[in-house]
C-alpha cells in the first residue's frame, strides 16, 4: 500500500504519544475504508483538499460514531480557523461561515460534533507549548498542500503578521465579533 510522504514518522510519533498517555490509537486509511488512496483520485478534482476533507471527516466521523464518542476534538488553531474563513469569504461561501468557532452544534444524530479546543491560539504557540512539554510535534506540510488555496493564505498571512504584528489576532477578533463568538 502507498503512504504519503512523512506518514510513516507520523505514526511513530503518534505510537510514542499513544503508549506515553496510555490511550488507545485508532488508525485507517483511505485505501481501506473508502476502497482508494487519496494518490488514486486527486487527479480528478480542482484541488486534493477537496476528496481529502470530505473523506478524512466521513472516516472519522463514522469511527467517533462506532466507538461512541460524544464529541469529536480537533487541533484546529487560530491560524487554521482564520485561513478557513478567509477561504470561505473569498470564495462567497456563507454556508461554512456556520462551522467556524470552538464547538460545532450536532446537526443530526449520526454526525459527531466536533470541539476545536484549540481554536484561538496561534500555531506558533501550539507549536511553542508542544516543544516545552518535550512533546514531539509532526511538521511536515501534505504534499499535496503547495497546490491550495489555504497554503496561498497561509503564506500571505504569515508574511503580513511579521510586517504587522497582531494582524492575525485582529482577524480572529473581528471574525469572533461579526459572528458572535
């Protein structure tokens, strides 16, 4: 079976994480439960983001479901939840404006809601917390990522917060205003 680039050391990192907590690590995969890698389609799409999420969330929705779970948490962080809505606003989607913000309501009852605990703290200060706590942290960009629009994002904001310190904060604040959060 083909494995993305870095996914082996993934992994690893994720079966030291797992024995270091003492908690169960539940893996699949595309080829596994959808019947094809994400290699075999992207193709066929404007964007590989667009199989991946609506598969990597079907995969992991249906497994949250299987084993109970009540919520389902995400890493998502600041800079995550500012890129998704600067996508959203740039492609004219009021849909998804509905998604952002720390907890998501359960819209039916096989959907798991997801918590994004995460969500308003920059990246680098994950990034920064994880390194303090001796917690190693995977870092490899998807290979598919130079090909997104979120990676375009991504590096327009990164650049404008160094030449403007705070411009991230300030979106997440404006966006937490305008929407109520």
């Amino acid at each position: 079976m083909k494995v993305l680039k870095g996914t082996v050391s993934v992994l690893m990192q994720l079966l030291t994480m797992q024995k270091k907590l003492d908690v169960k690590l539940v893996q699949k995969s595309f080829k596994i439960e959808e019947g094809f890698a994400l290699d075999d389609i992207y193709s066929g799409f404007k964007s590989a983001c667009i199989p991946c999420g609506v598969f990597r969330r079907n995969i992991l929705n249906k497994t949250a479901y299987d084993l109970g779970a009540d919520k389902i948490a995400t890493g998502h962080n600041l800079d995550d939840e500012i890129q998704s809505f600067l996508m959203s606003f740039a492609r004219g989607d009021l849909i998804k404006f509905s998604k952002f913000g720390p907890e998501l309501d359960v819209i039916h009852p096989k959907l798991i809601p997801r918590i994004k605990p995460l969500w308003n703290t920059p990246e680098k200060e994950v990034g920064t917390w994880a390194i303090l706590n001796d917690i190693n942290i995977h870092l490899d960009e998807c290979p598919y990522s130079h090909l997104s629009l979120r990676a375009k994002i991504k590096e327009f904001l990164n650049n404008n917060e160094d030449i403007y310190p705070g411009i991230k904060n300030n979106i997440m604040e404006s966006f937490k205003k305008d929407f109520n959060l």
